[in-house]
C-alpha cells in the first residue's frame, strides 16, 4: 500500500501547488475570447491551467515535478521550455516516458526545415539542441520570440554545448571570436570534451583578429579537445594564411602566434615562450612563391575547369594570365626593388624594428644584411588605405595595384593582393597558370624549396580524418599540405576532392609514401577525386598503392584527361621514374576499391595488375570504364575469379554492357560474390528476348547471391515478369533485396509480378526498390500491386513523374 499512498500523495501536492499559482494564470484565460468566425474557443481545461502554472514556476518547483507520477509528468512535458525537458530526460525514462515526440515536434515548429531523406534521426533532443546551438551562436534565432527557448535561468550556449557533435564554421569565421571570449569560456570547455567533427564552409577572406581567434579555437578543441575530424567545402579562391593556419593546427602544431594570449591549459612551458613567425613562414620559409602567384592559380584553376569543360580541346586559350610588370609597379609602389628576390612579409615583431626571434629559421640564400634589415617600407601617406577584401574580384588593370600599409596589417603586407588581368599580352612580360603552377617550383620532393623542419613548433594531438571539398590548392597550399603529411602518423583518412593539384600530385605521392615509411602510420583510407589529372587514372592507381601497401579503402576519380595538365617542365623528361614503373605491384593489403573513369578505353591489362596485387579485395567499383573490346572486360572478369577469392561485392555504374552478355552471365555464375550491381549499363538493349531466360537460368543456379541492382536498364513490364521466375519453386536461388529502379515499369506489369511472386509463395524476400518507375500512369492499380507486394517483402518507392523521361519511354515500346 506505500506505493498508492505516496501516488496519492504527490497527486494531492501537485494540485495544492498548482492551486497557489493557478490564480494569475486563470484569470488571464477567464479574459473574454474574441469572437471568430467559429465562435469563441473554449476555456482550457483545470488540468491544462495547472501545468502552465507548474511549468512557468519550475525553479521552484523542479525537484517536486521530477517525483510526480508518470501520468500526470507525461501531460507536464509538453508544457516545459526546452531547458527544462532535457534536464528532466534522465528521470521521464526511468519513468518510461519518451520525450522524442516532444523533440520532433519543437523542431518542425521552430527550425522549421526538413531533415534529409537520407538522414536517420536518432535522437531528436541531441539533433534539436545542437541547431539550437548553432543557430544561436550566428545569432540566426531569437530566443526571446518563444517562451520556449526564453529562461533567464539557463545560458542556451552552455546549455546546448554538451549536445554538439558537429560544428560549422562559414564566411567570416562568424562564431570564433564569440568561442574564445572569456564569458563563454566554460561553453568552449565543454565543446572541447564533446564536439568530434568540425567543418568549414565558403569562408571568405577574414581579417587578422578573426584568425587569431580562430587560432585559439582550433587550439582548444583540436590539441586539447576531442575534435576528430576537419572538413573544408567549397572555398573557390582560399586565402593562404587562413588555409596554412587551419591545416598546422589539425596536423598538431600551435604557435600561440604574435600578441596572442597564452594558453592556460599548456602549462608554463608555452608561457616564457616568444612568438615565432606564423605557420607559413615556418613551413614554407624565405624562398614561398608569393601569394600573389599562388591565388592566381587558384582563382584561374575553376575558370579554367569551366571553359575545358566546354570545349573539350587539349590546346585551349589560357583564362588568365599573370602580369609580371603589375607586379613590379605594385614592388616599386610599395619602395622595394623588384630585381631584389622578394623575402617573406615581416611579422609584427619585426615591423617594431626588433630582433627576429630564435626560433625563426633562417636560409642560406639570403644575405647577412638582408637577413638583418627588414626589406623598406614607403611611407604610410605615400600609398592609399585598399579597402577590406571581402571577395574575390578581378584587378581592372595595372593601375589597381596596390599595397597594404597599416599596423593591422605588418604580416600581411604585399602578399595579401591578387592581380588577375584577363586576356592581356605585355610583350612577353606574361607567363600562363600552368607555368606557375607546375614550373615556377621544379621538383617533387617538397625538400627542393627549402621547406625547414618544424622542431621550433609545439607539437600536440592531431586530428585523424581530414577532408577537403572544392578547394583548389595553389603551389603553396599544395607543398604546405604535402609537408605536413609526410610526419603526419595520426591521419587514418584523407579526402581530396577537386582540389586542382595538376603536378603536384608527384609531390602528394612523395609525401604519402614518405608518411607510409613512418613508424606508426595509420592512414588507411584515401578519398581523390578531380577535374583533370597529370596521370592516366590507372597510372595513378598504381602508384598509390605502391606508395601505400597498408591501404585499406581507395577511392579515386578522375573525370577528363587532360594534356594541360602534363607534368612535364622544362629540364623534366617526364613523371619522376620512382613513382611510374613497370615493375609489379607488391602485395597490399586494399578492401575496397572505387574508380571513376573518364572517357576513352582503359588498357586492361593495367588494371588486372592492382586486381592481381589485391588479394585481400572485397569491394570492387568501376564507373564509366571503358575498354577496347569484349574480351579485355572478360580478361578483367576472369582476373576477378582467379586472384580475388575475397571480393564479395561488384559494381558497375553507366557502362555499356550491351555486347557483353556472355562476360555478364560468366559473372552471374560466380558463387563467391554476394551482391552485383549493373546500374545504367544497357543490359537489355540488344537480344533481350534470348538473353533475359539466360540471365534468369543463371541466377537459378546461384545459391550465394544475396542482392542484384538493376536500375536504369531500361527493363520494362516484360523484363521485370521474366525476373520473377527467379522467385519460382524450382529455383536454388537466395535472393533478397532487388532494385528494379528506373526500369520503365507500369502499374500492370508491376501487378502481374506481386501475383506471380504470391503464387509461387517464396515468403519475405527482403527489400525490393521502385524509384522513378512508371507507376503514376495508374494510381490505383500501382497501390494495389504495392500492396500485395508488401506482403511478401519490404517495398521501397516514391511519387515520381514520369512524363519528365516520355523519350526513354518511347524507345522501349
């Protein structure tokens, strides 16, 4: 009896508290209801006006609430602003109450966006606060608009901060500074404990203050935080210093920078220490191209991608040229000598006229006064102020050089500034991006420039993936990435993805396999893709897994061959001679394998050497390859049954199959693969009546395979029946998911199919997928056939509209 009692009890408490404070609420409710066209609403109800009272008064009444009975707390719930309900999750599932609902709903109203269709929510709390978070950090939402979001009791930073798994940081760095200031010190705490991805999307050119923010971020949630992963999408022209920076702090290495405070949680080592020059000048030392070539690459590289794109020639006209004599004219503007080698921007301990620190390096190459002097300044009115650089623009001519003065701007100085003249020819004056990109640094190993090692750096925890999206690397991006990547053992996975490396792909190939030579390298996972390559793709291959035999996972793509991008500079013959060879590939260790072909054929044997090399291969992928002949597509299948025993799936995506039928059924016969994909390969397109039955017989005898995808092969009513005999009572087959997607299918023939599949009553097969099929042309009939078939499987389809593809249509009839 005590447990109905003190349900009694705490019944009874709840409605005197309610009671006490229901006056106020009541009598605001009691106001006479304005008339509309449906009458006057009806008055709350008793029960509803407590829980508003309950609910308004909870820093009082929170610890009574939490004990009240799963009943009367379920009617709470929905009541409570959101810093009360995550607080009270723990006790409501103790009490086998969900709040999800909750969560879900409060998203639908106030975020107001719909979640992906490929996005698998899990907990609907954790994906709400961690918008709520951002949202309120770009000041996007205004938590004074909802009671829900308003309580004077809670900070909606600190209070959301424990749930934030991923972190985006766009444009200006909007955020950074408001992290690191000191009242927001503890939500930069428990971010350090609780955020593992942090990305950054279309940043634009920022200014020193929000980098030296950013550096203190980065700081406090990479090297001392549990930050795991760093992405970059979508930064058409990056602005180096910023890149350079965000790349030395995720490969571990931290300068506290010049003026910035030092860090508390580094202890006293890092507190006597002077400020050395930024990561730049310390990766890339006195001999860096200057930004003004590297931007240009960068910023031409997507023009250049455009009009390569469509023309489709290998000798196109240059889209941008880079003028020497602008640059000598922004030099003498700015009082230095343009025959003199330009040395690298000073720093602000160096602008004030004081010794450079220790710590820099040096080189050789510079003179005992150049080293001791910095280069001369013009004065501060000899030049006028430019304006903030917000975006990219081209230069209107030479006479928009100008120079950077300022003290806002000592680290900066002529290398901030980007002079882009298009079409212009300055008697021989010009050299094209090409030039820049691959001749103006000779040489693969990043060494040749005189890159110094980074022994002056702190060295702390280093992230373990890294992507980079849309991001042209310019030559000094490119050699300051390679540089890191050669010690950088931490690194388990790295993107690339359309990044304009051109030759200096050798450089990145050097690099990981001086990164696979290191003790304790864990990469094993290598994401590349681009526009063009200076290799053939299966050159490419090759030489990756030769530099890295510990590959688990290689992804690469390569989408035009491009004779632009040719390696070769003047006094190089060629590739370096270590990186393409003739020699076989030593065994790897590779799992799964993706390549993405551009046109033209592929010499198969190629290819059959890193299968050959592969034994461990379980995933092969192949997109638009292309090969000579029928027989170099079976030499490939045949290399598949002979040395990769492993390989469980196979997938081909928009090749053209149509002469390869009996390639195709020697693959179906194949009883150690477990699912195939042939996605918009023409299967069908010719023999179909002869070749259908001989497919169908093929996989009646396949007892091994688990899934068969067929989408965009222009199967139709006929096709989509004869498949259904693969379901028949004679058949050994196991098979349990199917994709019949974009197959030109009507609702008939769909309909005759969930009958057969009923007669033959084969039980639940698995998963069957419809998209964009043509089941619009009769909506009853389509539900029907749908719901018969989910009796016997889990169908997956969509409301598509098939007069957008009436020319597929047409050719199947």
């Amino acid at each position: 009896m005590a447990a109905p009692e003190a349900w009694r009890a705490r019944s009874c408490w709840f409605c005197e508290v309610a009671a006490a404070t229901t006056m106020e609420a009541t009598s605001r409710e009691a106001a006479p209801a304005k008339s509309s066209a449906s009458g006057p609403s009806a008055p709350p109800a008793l029960f509803e006006l407590c829980g508003r009272a309950v609910s308004a008064h909870m820093g009082v009444l929170e610890s009574g609430v939490w004990a009240l009975p799963g009943p009367i707390l379920q009617s709470i719930l929905p009541l409570l602003n959101i810093y009360y309900l995550e607080r009270i999750e723990e006790t409501a599932l103790k009490k086998g109450l969900s709040t999800q609902a909750i969560w879900r709903r409060l998203w639908d109203e106030l975020m107001k966006t719909r979640p992906s269709s490929l996005e698998s929510v899990t907990c609907w709390r954790a994906k709400f606060m961690e918008a709520f978070f951002s949202h309120v950090l770009r000041g996007t939402i205004d938590v004074s608009s909802d009671r829900r979001l308003c309580d004077q009791r809670f900070s909606p930073l600190l209070h959301s901060s424990r749930h934030v798994r991923q972190l985006t940081i766009c444009n200006m760095l909007q955020g950074a500074t408001e992290l690191v200031a000191e009242p927001n010190r503890r939500v930069l705490e428990t971010l350090a404990s609780s955020l593992h991805t942090l990305k950054f999307r279309h940043l634009l050119f920022s200014d020193v203050a929000a980098q030296q923010s950013l550096r203190q971020l980065l700081h406090q949630l990479i090297h001392h935080g549990a930050v795991s992963q760093v992405s970059l999408y979508s930064w058409p022209v990056p602005e180096s210093a910023l890149f350079i920076l965000i790349l030395t702090m995720s490969a571990g290495f931290w300068q506290p920078g010049p003026g910035g405070p030092p860090c508390r949680l580094c202890g006293e080592a890092s507190r006597g220490r002077a400020p050395s020059r930024d990561e730049g000048s310390l990766l890339l030392g006195s001999r860096r191209p200057r930004r003004d070539a590297a931007e240009r690459c960068a910023a031409a590289l997507m023009a250049s991608r455009r009009k390569s794109e469509a023309k489709q020639i290998t000798r196109a006209a240059p889209t941008a040229r880079v003028t020497r004599r602008s640059t000598q004219e922004s030099l003498r503007a700015g009082g230095i000598d343009p025959k003199r080698e330009l040395q690298p921007p000073a720093t602000s301990h160096e602008a004030a006229g004081t010794k450079r620190p220790p710590s820099a390096p040096t080189t050789s190459s510079a003179s005992p006064s150049s080293s001791t002097s910095a280069p001369k300044r013009a004065p501060a009115s000899s030049a006028p102020q430019p304006k903030p650089l917000k975006r990219f623009k081209r230069a209107t001519g030479k006479k928009g050089a100008r120079t950077r003065q300022g003290s806002g701007a000592e680290s900066e100085d002529l290398y901030d500034f980007v002079f882009i003249v298009a079409g212009e020819k300055e008697d021989g004056e010009e050299m094209e991006i090409g030039e820049v990109a691959c001749g103006a640094l000779d040489g693969s190993d990043p060494n040749c420039l005189g890159l110094p090692a980074l022994e002056a750096s702190q060295r702390f925890r280093s992230i373990s993936t890294l992507e980079l999206f849309t991001v042209p690397l310019s030559t000094e991006a490119a050699l300051t990435l390679c540089h890191l990547l050669s010690s950088w053992v931490s690194l388990e996975s790295l993107t690339l993805s359309y990044n304009g490396l051109g030759s200096n792909i050798f450089r990145l190939l050097d690099s990981l396999r001086a990164l696979s030579g290191q003790a304790g390298c864990r990469l094993r996972a290598l994401h590349l893709s681009d526009l063009f390559s200076p290799l053939p793709i299966l050159e490419l291959t090759r030489a990756i897994v030769r530099a890295l035999p510990l590959l688990r996972v290689l992804s690469i793509r390569v989408d035009h061959p491009s004779q632009r991008d040719n390696p070769a500079v003047p006094g190089n013959a060629g590739p370096p001679s270590h990186i393409i060879g003739d020699e076989e590939i030593p065994e790897n260790c590779l799992e799964q394998l993706e390549m993405g072909f551009p046109r033209g054929a592929q010499p198969a044997p190629l290819l059959c050497s890193v299968l050959k090399a592969s034994g461990s291969l379980q995933q092969l992928s192949l997109d638009s390859a292309t090969f000579a002949s029928p027989q170099d597509f079976g030499l490939v299948l045949q290399t598949l049954k002979d040395y990769n025993l492993a390989l469980k799936r196979l997938s081909f995506h928009d090749m053209n199959l149509a002469d390869c039928q009996s390639e195709v059924l020697f693959l179906l016969q194949n009883l150690t693969l477990q699912e195939i994909t042939f996605s918009f390969c023409r299967l069908f397109e010719k023999r179909p009546a002869q070749f259908l039955p001989e497919m169908v017989a093929a996989m009646k005898g396949n007892s091994t395979l688990k899934g068969l995808r067929l989408p965009g092969n222009r199967l139709g009513n006929a096709g989509l029946l004869a498949l259904a005999d693969v379901f028949s009572e004679d058949s050994s087959s196991s098979l349990c998911q199917l994709d019949i997607s974009s197959n030109c299918i009507k609702p008939d023939g769909l309909l005759e199919f969930a009958k057969r599949l009923e007669r033959w009553g084969r039980g639940a097969f698995g998963h069957l997928r419809l998209f964009q099929n043509w089941l619009d042309q009769d909506a009853v009939t389509a539900r029907e056939a749908i719901r018969r078939l989910r009796a016997t499987c889990h169908v997956v389809s969509d409301s598509w509209d098939s007069s957008q593809a009436f020319a597929d249509y047409v050719s199947t009839m």
